[in-house]
C-alpha cells in the first residue's frame, strides 16, 4: 500500500492574558490513499468423517483409522482449525478418545483400544447401545474476533462390526471379515435355527457346515424311515455363539470353540422315539460318513460336560480341520 505523508508545523496564537498555545496537527493521510480493507468475517466450517471400513469398524489397527477433513468459508481461516474427538454419550458404552490434539483441515487418529471388561456386564441379548464403540467429532475456526464451530458428526460401529469387536477384546485367534456374517441359510435350517441366542440379527455359517448338516440329515431321515419311524427332522439347540454369549452368557471356558466360527452344531438326542444313547450313536454314524465329513464329540466328553457328570445331554458335529484327537475317524471299537 502506497502511503503519503506530510509533516507540519506548529500553529501558534495568543490566548487571552498573552499566553501562547500551540497546535499539532501531525501526519496527515493523503486523499489518494485507500482506505484500510475489511477482515472478512467467519462464515461457517463442515466436516467430514472417513472410516476404513463402512461400519464404523474400530476394530483392528488398520480398520481403526478414522480421517477427518473440513472446509471453512471463507478459506483462509483454514488454518486455525482445532478437532474435538469425544465418546458418544448418548449410549451406554465407553469408547476412549484419541490421544493429543488434533489440529488442520486434514488430519486423522487412531481409535484406542477399548476396555475389554466392559462385556462382562453386557445382559443376554443386550441392545446394541450397550456393546457398540461410537465417538462424536466436531472441528472449531476461530479469529481474534470470532469462533464457529461445525456441525457434530457420530462414528458408530454397525452390528456386524460390533460383533466383529468381540472377537479382538476377547482375543480370539481368528478375526472374521466382514462378509463372514452375510447371511446363509439351507433348505432345511433357517437363520433362527442358526442363530439362536439371540445376541445379534448377524450370524456366522460356513458352507461346508450347512452343506455337511444337510448330509447328515438325509442320512438321519433315511435311517428313521427303515426303522418305520417318523422323522422329525435334527433338532438344532445351539449353532453360532459370539465370543460374548459364549464366554459370558453360557460361562464356557473354553476359548477357541468352533461354535464361535460358524462351524459346529449341537443337537437335541432325546423324544425321537429312540434312546438318547440310540439316537447319539445314529448320528455319530451319519456324521463319520464321508458325505457328511464331520468331527463328533466323544460320548465321554459330553457325559464329563454334563451337569451331573454322567448324563448324556446332546449331540455336537462341527467341521473344523483338523478333527481334535480321538474325534475323527471313529476311535477303534466303534
């Protein structure tokens, strides 16, 4: 800016008792000189949230990234921006906020682990606002004169990834993607058959599970029908547990289940018009037979299991590779 000035002098007059006053008169501005420009003022800033996965995920490391952009009119106060990361506080779960300050118009953060405890006190079935991870953003532009803040936007994991999040807290060894719970189903086995504790609307089923559950019950139905008796088809009483369910709700110790993987099934053995011991042989059977390709839990496991230490309870099959010992093929004398 081209500025001119002029410097002058002193005016000098006699007041009244003949003392003299002077007057200043300074710098004085050139009429050509423009005038100082406006500071334009804070309009308004929006945001935008980018997670890996699209639900929200929080899971592993890589799928916890969560980027954040903004635009701020007018643009050049982009670079005051500071970002507010916070739990959601609308539901019942703690998620933790990221670390350190979060500063520009493009940054990013990690999603920290959560407390792993948390699911002991999740009720059976529970609500997802009781189990899922969920953050709220808003980013903030401020002058000297001014302060805008953005709209709030909420990350939420979804019901698949909420499910997913189990097997990471409770550290299982297989972490199942995504597609792991499109949902499947059979002929003869509905999702509420596959999916009966009702922790979730999602579920775990691997083909290879349907496909041999279907052999077994056409084995199964032809056996009844040389016996002359009625077939009422296998009795399914517990398919996919989620870690939760299977840790929590049914206070099993054990880690590594496959009923956790979509892979097993236990099965009612009594009110068929046979014996239990009849029944749990039959399909111990059907279940070595190649077409069905099954592992089968040995009576005195599940005799061990039960509550008094002798009753034979149910029948389990799953098609995990490989079988446990003295699972698969049949032990000798069978």
């Amino acid at each position: 800016m081209s500025r001119s000035f002029r410097f002058t002098s002193p005016k000098l007059w006699l007041l009244s008792g003949g003392l003299l006053a002077a007057a200043f008169y300074g710098c004085s501005r050139s009429a050509s000189d423009p005038a100082e420009p406006e500071t334009p003022a804070l309009d308004s800033i929006t945001i935008e949230v980018e997670t890996v996965g699209p639900g929200s995920s929080f899971t592993t490391p890589h799928e916890a990234l969560v980027n954040l952009r903004a635009e701020v009119t007018p643009p050049e106060f982009t670079g005051g921006i500071v970002w507010t990361v916070e739990d959601d506080r609308s539901d019942h779960v703690q998620t933790p906020a990221p670390y350190g300050e979060l500063l520009g118009a493009e940054t990013w953060f990690l999603v920290p682990r959560a407390n792993a405890a948390r699911w002991a006190s999740v009720p059976c079935p529970g609500e997802l606002n009781q189990k899922s991870l969920a953050l709220e953003v808003t980013a903030r532009a401020a002058t000297a004169a001014d302060t805008v803040a953005s709209q709030t936007e909420a990350v939420r994991q979804d019901e698949i990834d909420t499910v997913r999040q189990e097997y990471v807290d409770l550290g299982r060894r297989r972490f199942p993607g995504r597609d792991r719970f499109e949902p499947r189903s059979s002929p003869h086995f509905e999702p509420s058959e596959l999916n009966p504790t009702g922790d979730y609307n999602v579920y775990w089923a691997e083909q290879r599970m349907l496909d041999g559950l279907e052999a077994l019950r056409a084995i199964m139905a032809e056996t009844f029908e040389q016996a002359g008796l009625p077939f009422a088809g296998l009795i399914l009483t517990s398919v996919y547990r989620n870690p939760v369910h299977h840790t929590y709700h049914a206070g099993l110790t054990t880690t590594e289940s496959p009923h956790q993987y979509g892979l097993a099934a236990d099965m009612r053995i009594w009110g068929h018009g046979m014996t239990r011991e009849e029944y749990f042989y039959e399909v111990r059977d059907a279940a070595h037979d190649d077409a069905v390709g099954a592992c089968f839990e040995p009576e005195e496991l599940i005799r061990a299991g039960s509550s008094d230490g002798q009753t034979l309870t149910h029948a389990h099959v799953d098609w995990r590779d490989p079988c446990p010992t003295g699972w698969y093929p049949c032990p000798t004398g069978w």
